[in-house]
C-alpha cells in the first residue's frame, strides 16, 4: 500500500500530517505514548479525534525500529519502504512510499 509514514509526538509533526491528508495522502502517525505531549491533554485528545474522523491514522503506542528501501525512486515512480516497529511489544511491519521521522 501506497502512503506516508510518520513518526511523530509533536506539534510540526501533526501539522504536516494534518495537511498531507488534506492533500489526499494516505497518512499514519506512529505516536509513542500520547499526542502533544506537554500540551492540555483534552485539547491534546480533541485533536487526535478530529484528525482521526478527517483521514489520518494513528498507530499507538508504536516506536520504530527500522526503514529499509525495497525500490529505489526512478525517474517515474515512487520508491518502496518497509517501515518496521513495534507496536504494544509486537514487531509489525507496514510498506509506504515516504517515511517522515523528526531529528531530535
């Protein structure tokens, strides 16, 4: 499946996650414990909801463990990803085609 990656906890990462889907992007958030944190928790909640009920997915509690490139991009196509993590203590795995991960 085609899509964007994301592993985000905060706020430019939800904006842009926000927006992707606005733009029709196939988004997930992997979030690894819970939305904004250090913001109000029920603002916090009411924005995962509503980002939820627009398109965005969430995966939570998800940490990633690896990106591994399949396919390289071409001139005329996207790359391939496989996104490995964890999610509640299970290795999962999801394929997309661009992965967005903050540099802390």
């Amino acid at each position: 499946s085609s899509g964007i990656n994301a592993e985000w906890s905060l706020r430019p990462g939800l904006e842009c996650a926000g927006f992707l889907t606005g733009l029709g992007y196939d988004v997930t958030v992997m979030v690894r414990s819970i939305l904004l944190r250090g913001f109000d928790q029920d603002c916090s909640d009411a924005i995962g909801k509503y980002m939820e009920a627009t398109g965005t997915k969430f995966i939570r509690p998800a940490t990633v463990v690896k990106i591994e490139c399949l396919k390289e991009r071409t001139e005329n196509t996207a790359p391939e990803l496989k996104v490995y993590y964890k999610e509640n203590g299970k290795e999962k795995s999801t394929d997309c085609d661009s992965a967005l991960i903050p540099l802390l």
